[in-house]
C-alpha cells in the first residue's frame, strides 16, 4: 500500500457547478505535472513491481463440517460516544448524591473519567465520602463550586477502581464445614494516603468559605413544602 | 366600603398574567369597557385586558396618551420605582422573587441564621421570665 499523506489532498480542479470542473483533462494531466514525473523516470510512468509474498502456509481441511450452513452473525463497528458531561456540572462543583450508600451527601466532583463516571470526594473527613466513582444520572449539581486548582487528580482513572481478583483456594471436606475464616477485606495503606493527599488542599479552600463546611457535612432532604421543580439548586 | 383605587390615565398597575408579568405599568388611555391602553418605559405601548391588571396605590400626573419621553419624565418625578419598592406589596414581592432564588448553599445558611435566631430569642425569654418569676 502506498504511504499515507499527512495533508488530505486539495483539488487542483475547482467546481464550476457539481459535476463539472474548471479544467478538462489535458490541463489536468499538465497541471499535476505527470509529464515531469514521466520525463524523470525516462518517459513511462515509475512503477513498483508487487514485492514478492512469502508462501502462504497450507491450510488443513476442517475437523467438522456442521450439518447445515451456519450463518456469520453480521459485523458491527459502532463505537459508544463518550458520555457527555452536563453544562452544570465542573471541577470543583458540589453534587448531591441521590441514591446509593451516601444518598442526600453532599460532595465534591473532581473529574469525570473515560468511562464516563463522575470522580467524586467528601472530603473523607468531613462526611465520610471517600474517593469514589458516581454516575451522572444520580447526581443534582448545584451552583456552589469550590476552588480545586490544588487538587492533583491525574493519577485515578477507572482501573484504580477495579476489583481485586482474588485466587479462590480448593477446600478440603474438612475446610468445608468449618466456618468461613475471611477476615474484613482492609483498606491498602496506598489508597488512605491517596485520599489524604487530595483532601488536603480541598479542606484548606473549603474552610476559607463560611460555613461549607458544615454544609457539606450535613446530608440534604426535602422537607415540607418544598417543590423539587420549582427548588433552584 | 367606597373603592380607592380608581382606573384612571396614570393608574400605576401591576400585571397579574401574561409575558409582562410582574412588570409594573401605566394606564395611559381606555379603549373600551375592558381594556386599556398600557405603557411602561421598557415596554412597547398596547392595549391589555384590566383582568390583566392589579391596581396600585399610585398615580403619576400624565396627559393621556403621552410621549414616551414625556411618561419616564412623570414617572422619575413621581418616584413610583422607589414608593414601589418601599410599599409593603412591592417588598414582599421582592422577598419572594428573593426566596425562589435561592441556591441550595443559600438555604442551608438561612437555617443556621435561623436556628441562631432562635437560639437567642429564647435566651431572652427565659432570661425575662426569671426576672419575673424572682
């Protein structure tokens, strides 16, 4: 295959309408200097002969010729689009969580992750929500942003997040009937100094404004009379 | 009960329905039984149904059908914006306007004034019922 071009070639023969060009053939041939490149190579074209193929390895007939002729499942290309990110919703900005274990917490979003979910924080110290992966769809973003420019978040992305796989052991009859000896699954020390390392800077700039602190502690509800249509958040 | 509020050329009124809501206008003249001919500095001139209009205390001294410069002149002399918003109708719809736009960050610092409130209110009380009990 020829190399490919880093610029997409520009037309030398401009439209007069669609469908018709500017310049016939012969001042094509002329324009795209196919005669110069003729007289180079001493009057034919320049070819390149196809390059020798190495002998393609002898294929071996099939075990199993299924019964009646299976059908290929047709290929599909589609991409998913990344997961837009809604207008209200920037670094810095406090959510409310709508459901889940933090459900009406008030938190901060750091940023929203190639997956598509929203990296989100307590502070852990000052509600208990650590660094934690949220969807959009179960978030209301309010307008009171906080300042996050001290915040280094580069190193979280969703594999951070992942599971740890776990060998499972054969267990003897005897280890059957005994009771499950799994102890409580500890948090690694790495991951607590990575939570206290980016809730460091986010508590300074939080404790300069008045009372956010104590808003973001509390956890948000409805109460009486209040009209989530008409609340603005 | 006589009525006080009369429509008249000059009527201040507040418009109760419609896309000027809540604008403050001008009766500049009566078309009909029903309607009248309304004007207000930032609006074009035109007619609307007095079902449309809830009268107010003030009144500006104006020719019918003035100019447009001739009726911000009247209403800057008047100060109707002004004894607009100081009339107790006029701040409670500040008030209002205030509360539905309300942040939730807003909200949450109302409830810790309000509590502070509160607090103190009933310090004093129980303060002033010692005093009286002693």
């Amino acid at each position: 295959m020829a190399a490919k071009r880093k610029t997409p070639v520009k037309t030398r023969n401009p439209d007069l309408i669609r469908g018709v060009g500017k310049y016939s053939r012969s001042k094509m041939y002329h324009k795209r200097g196919l005669w110069a490149i003729k007289a180079k190579n001493g009057g034919a074209f320049p070819r390149h002969d196809p390059k020798p193929k190495a002998p393609a390895a002898a294929e071996k007939p099939p075990k199993f010729y299924p019964a009646e002729d299976v059908k290929k499942p047709l290929l599909n290309k589609r991409k998913p689009k990344p997961t837009k990110l809604r207008a209200s919703i920037t670094p810095g900005t406090v959510l409310i969580l709508l459901a889940g274990r933090f459900m009406g917490k008030r938190v901060v979003f750091l940023k929203q992750l190639t997956s598509g979910l929203l990296l989100v924080t307590g502070p852990f110290k000052i509600n208990g929500v650590p660094l934690r992966r949220v969807n959009q769809s179960y978030v209301i973003a309010t307008s009171t942003k906080v300042d996050i420019s001290g915040v280094i978040v580069d190193k979280f992305d969703d594999k951070y997040f992942a599971k740890e796989v776990e060998k499972r052991k054969k267990k003897t009859e005897g280890e059957f009937f005994e009771a499950e000896k799994e102890d409580k699954k500890k948090l690694p020390e790495d991951k607590k100094e990575d939570q206290k390392a980016v809730d460091a800077s986010l508590i300074k700039s939080i404790e300069g404004v008045p009372d956010l602190k104590a808003y973001l502690a509390a956890r948000f509800s409805l109460k009486s009379g209040m009209k989530p249509h008409e609340l603005v958040f | 009960m006589p009525f006080k509020r009369y429509v008249e050329i000059g009527r201040v009124a507040l418009v109760n329905y419609g896309k000027d809501y809540g604008k403050l206008v001008v009766i500049v003249d009566v078309v009909d039984q029903n309607r009248a001919l309304v004007d207000a500095p930032d609006m074009v001139r035109g007619q609307m149904n007095f079902k449309r209009l809830q009268l107010t205390d003030f009144k500006i001294d104006i020719p019918r059908v003035p100019k447009k410069k001739t009726l911000i002149e009247a209403m800057e002399k008047a100060d109707v914006k002004n004894k607009w918003e100081n009339s107790s109708w006029g701040k409670k719809l500040i008030v209002q306007k205030k509360r539905a736009s309300l942040n939730d960050f807003d909200r949450f610092k109302i409830m810790l004034a309000k509590i502070k409130k509160a607090g103190v209110v009933r310090q004093e009380l129980a303060k002033l019922k010692k005093e009286n009990a002693s």
